[in-house]
C-alpha cells in the first residue's frame, strides 16, 4: 500500500527537497509517492549482547523505502534509530528537558541516509541507557532488553521532515554496565569563512576554522554542554559564518538573514554574516536559548606581531606560534607540539615575558582547557601525547586539543 500527498518541490543545492501544501489540485504538482513501512532486519549478532565486552559495533540493516515523485526522481529520506528499554514509543527522552517524566525510549544522535551497515557503537548504546534510566552501579541489571525500530522523514533545506514511517520492531538483549556519566564537554561552535582565519572557507582547524570558547564563570548543562560561548577578534566585513561540526555537510549552520543583525539558524539559503564595518568584534553564542548576537569590542587588544610558547620542554625559550590570520589583523594563534609527561609551559609574546599567560587546566574529552592568567603558573601536561594549541590573545583563552 501506498501514502501520495501532494506538494511544491524545490531542489535545494545540497540536494534536499522542500515539500509545502498547494491548493491547487492539477496534473502538473508535483507528488511524493512512498511506502508506508519497511523492514529493520535481524542482525547476525545472536543472543545476549555483552555491551562491556563487545569489541566491534553492532550492525543493523533495513531495506531503502526510497519515495519517488511524479517526475519519477528519488528522495533521500534520512534514518533515525529509536530504542525503547520499555517496548513503547510515546515519548522520546530528551537530555536537555529538566523533565522526562513518562519518557519511555531514546534517539541516537547520528542519522543515517541509508540502511546498509549502520555500526551503533556498544559504548554509545549503554551509555544512552544509563542516562535515561538513571541506574547506579548497585541498580544496573545483568540483562535489558531493547525494542528498536527505524524512523524514515524526507527533510527539507530547513530541516523540516515531511512523510515520517516507522519499520518494524526487533528486539536485542543487551548486557549493560556502569560508568560514572562525566559532565558533557561544553558544546562548542565554529567559525569559518572569508574574515576567519587563511579566509579559505577551508575545514582545516587553526588554519581554515577558529572554535568558538566557553566563558569564564559561565555555567554549561552538565547533559548536553549547552551555554554561551564567545569569540573575540577582528572581521572585516568579508562575510562568516558559524559551524556547528566540520563533518555534517553543514547541516548545523549559523548564517544572515535578511540584513547584519537578522541571523537564521540551519538555512541552507542563508546569507554569510557581514559586519557593517571592519572592526573587532564580540561573536556571543547561546547554544540553550539559540540565541547569536554580533556586537562591536570596546575592550584593550593590543597587535602583537609574534607569539611563542615557552617551557620545560625547550629550556623556557620561544617556540613560535602561527598566526590564524595574516591577512588582517590577528588575535588567534596556534601551533601543533609533542610534550612528555610532566612538561611544563607558558604562552607569552614573542621575545618577551612582559606578556605571558598560564593557569591550571580544565579536562575535556578532547583535550584541556584554561581561562589563562597573566603571570599565571606554569601550565602542566599531565598525559604525554602530541597537542594542537590554540591562544587567543584578546580573552587569554587557551585550548590544547590531542591529536
């Protein structure tokens, strides 16, 4: 059996469709033809899936219930997988809700645009689970059993979803364990285009894209890392825009709207941000409240025409730092350093200690952080490995990402 409704259809330059209602009833509308379900099969993975001991991913797969219109070309749906510890799906948990009462399955994060080989990670799934049912390490149960289903929308350049059908459901036993839930890391925005960084609108961290910073002071959802965070720096009215990841086909996306201060969230016919005039600027954006504000930078940010680093590691001489920008007027650095254990070391100006910066770290998963202090002690590396550090010399924020 077969759902047609009918709809206007725009070709988005990402290949997306946009469906609208349309009053007029003729042969020349378009019209989405579509199943009405579609099969999740059984995975090859037998019995009780010890989530702790499971090495690789679990694998599932599901036939392509690909919608056609009346011009007989395919629409790409996307594909959401939906769990449900209870076997009900009436309320989807959510972990940014201060309550989830009656909640009784969860969505993984990632989508999918088809069904072949979809790897959930077994780390991944259990964690879902403690964070939905709250287990303790004393309440974990030996053995949960999880009903999943397939979710298929068609979504349009905004992200709006049109023809939603569900698979059938499969159950798999899991074996789940506990950990301790670490604070999300603070979600974090980048910047990118022709007034940040080389200007390339390149994806290349440091040299093409600049992360945005949390704020010191500022608190940040321990479930889901949401808050305000904040760049300072020069624009010079080339044209920007935000990144939520450098992964997702822009699929998370600030950009303009009709003017310099309208700003519109994941729309692919969004203008780049233009300031009025080049200048420094304050970029603050609430990732809560959704919330971004442009505003012009009062505060002291003297150009420094170098920056190094200084430590243990090189006998508190200077080894300089990249400039982000070189183009224009610069307060973004950056340089890519192996450390050993123990290594201490301090961000300053080049040639100079009149200008230093350190601190003690904040760990995250990717790395560690400190709002730097000037004069501030020594910066030390707790885990040897080989860092990309970024330093900001207007806010004194400083990121050590491990490669």
């Amino acid at each position: 059996m077969k759902t047609i409704f009918k709809s206007t259809i725009l070709l988005a330059a990402a290949g997306l469709m946009v469906f609208t209602s349309c009053k007029d009833d003729n042969e020349s509308n378009p019209t989405l033809t579509q199943p009405t379900t579609f099969v999740l099969n059984e995975p090859a993975v037998k019995g009780t899936i010890d989530l702790e001991k499971t090495t690789g991913p679990i694998v599932l797969t599901w036939s392509q219930p690909t919608p056609y219109n009346n011009f007989n070309a395919p629409v790409i749906p996307t594909y959401w997988v939906e769990m449900s510890p209870t076997g009900q799906f009436t309320k989807a948990f959510d972990d940014n809700a201060e309550d989830n009462t009656g909640a009784d399955y969860f969505v993984l994060n990632e989508t999918y645009s088809s069904g072949k080989n979809v790897e959930i990670s077994s780390e991944n799934l259990n964690l879902a689970m403690l964070q939905m049912l709250g287990w303790t390490e004393t309440t974990v149960p030996a053995t949960q059993p999880l009903s999943v289903r397939i979710k298929s929308a068609v979504r349009d350049a905004s992200f709006n979803e049109y023809g939603i059908i569900y698979s059938n459901v499969i159950t798999l036993m899991t074996a789940p364990y506990y950990v301790v839930l670490k604070p999300a890391d603070p979600e974090i925005w980048w910047l990118i285009g022709a007034d940040i960084a080389d200007g390339s609108w390149g994806s290349d961290v440091a040299k093409c894209v600049i992360p945005m910073q949390t704020i010191e002071g500022k608190e940040y959802d321990s479930k889901a890392g949401q808050g305000e965070i904040q760049w300072i720096g020069y624009l010079g009215g080339n044209g920007f825009k935000l990144r939520g990841a450098l992964d997702d086909g822009w699929a998370s996306q600030w950009g303009q709207g009709d003017a310099f201060g309208s700003y519109v969230k994941n729309d692919g016919g969004s203008g780049n941000i233009t300031v009025p005039e080049a200048g420094l600027y304050k970029v603050t954006l609430d990732t809560k409240e959704d919330k971004l504000t442009i505003e012009a930078y009062e505060g002291s940010a003297p150009v420094f025409t170098g920056m190094a680093i200084s430590g243990s590691f090189n006998d508190w001489s200077d080894t300089d730092m990249t400039p982000c920008s070189t183009g224009w007027e610069n307060h973004d650095w950056y340089i890519t350093k192996e450390f050993a254990t123990g290594d201490e070391v301090k961000i300053k100006q080049a040639g100079s200690w009149d200008f230093n910066k350190g601190g003690t770290f904040v760990d995250y998963s990717e790395g560690m952080y400190v709002y730097g202090e000037s004069n501030g002690p020594n910066l030390k590396i707790a885990e040897a490995g080989t860092y990309m550090i970024l330093f900001n010399d207007i806010t004194g924020y400083i990121r050590f990402i491990k490669q």
